[in-house]
C-alpha cells in the first residue's frame, strides 16, 4: 500500500493510506465500544460533545473530560499491531480515543493533540463508514489542506501538534455514521 504525502514541512509530516482497513466493517466498532456523550467546557459554559467517545489505554484528561485507565481489549491490541505495520512504530501505541460521529452535524473543532502526556511523534487515525472531510491548518500561515477520508482509510499525523491544528468540519449532507480511532502514545508524567 502506498504513502499519499498531505504535507511535508520540516520535522512535521501529514499522510494517508487509503483502504488501509476497508475490509473492516463500521458495525464492528458500533457494536463493540461502550459510547457514552461527554459534556465539555469551554469558554466558561458546558456543553454536550457533538459526537460520541470512548477510550482505551491509560488514564488521560483533556478539557473536562477525565477518562479512567481502560486496558485494551486483545482484539484491539491485534488491530493496533496492524496499524504499527502500517507506520512502522513497533509498540508504540498504548491508547485510543473513539469518536463516533452519528451524521454530518456532529463534528469536531479546531484542536491539537498537544496535551504533555501525548507523544507528538505519532498519532494515527482510522475512518471508518461515511467520507468525511479533515482539515489541517496551519498556526501562523493559516494555510489548509483539506483530506477527504473515506472508510478505512488511515491517516497520520507525525510532529504535527506544534505548528498545525485540525477540525473535522460539519457537513450537512453527510447522513450516516462516521467512527474515527484516534491511537496515541501516552506517556508516563
């Protein structure tokens, strides 16, 4: 399977590998994850996340959302050595965030994964069911790429949380469901 390069600037690189997991079906992760609705905090008030989330690894926090240690599953942890393959990072990955996203309005806005505990190094994403569009940003140059992710399809991000935020925008004519395993290395504060 082949590297399609998004971008490439300095250490910070963005690629996809499409079909990377198109034989996986999208009712497997809707069945097997126990999806939940958070409520955030931001700018003051609280608010539902417009999409719903589970997580798999050590104990992590971000905005107000405090996630316990959940060890993986010994399906999970064949998947995550599959990906390792993919980016050649060997025992890398120890934690997954899942998004499932139930239809074009739930969405998720403009963030980085910068939180001190997470390894910038690497963080892979995985798209299954609908196409939705990813969207990468530029801090300073506000310049963008926009990435349509189609099921399977395995995108990541190296050294990207510096300089660069993403968002996956809503889309209003998107009907069905999206899931999106985010796998990042925690580490050990």
């Amino acid at each position: 399977m082949k590297k399609e390069i998004i971008l490439r600037e300095g250490p910070s690189t963005c690629w996809v590998i499409r079909g990377a997991f198109d034989e996986v079906p999208l009712a497997h992760w809707t069945e097997s994850i126990p999806w939940q609705q958070n409520s955030i905090r931001m700018y003051g008030k609280t608010h539902p996340e417009p999409r719903l989330t589970a997580w798999m690894g050590p104990a992590y926090r971000y905005s107000s959302i405090q996630w316990p240690a959940v060890p993986f599953m010994a399906e999970m942890r064949e998947f995550v050595k599959e990906v390792e393959v993919h980016t050649e990072t060997a025992r890398y990955f120890n934690a997954c965030l899942f998004n499932q996203y139930r239809d074009g309005q739930d969405s998720m806005g403009w963030h980085r994964d910068n939180e001190p505990e997470i390894d910038p190094s690497c963080i892979a994403s995985v798209s299954f069911g609908a196409s939705r569009d990813f969207v990468i940003q530029h801090r300073t140059t506000k310049e963008k790429w926009l990435v349509h992710l189609h099921h399977g399809d395995l995108l990541v991000m190296e050294n990207l949380q510096d300089a660069y935020e993403h968002a996956l925008p809503k889309r209003l004519r998107v009907g069905e469901p999206r899931i999106n395993l985010t796998l990042r290395r925690i580490l050990s504060l």
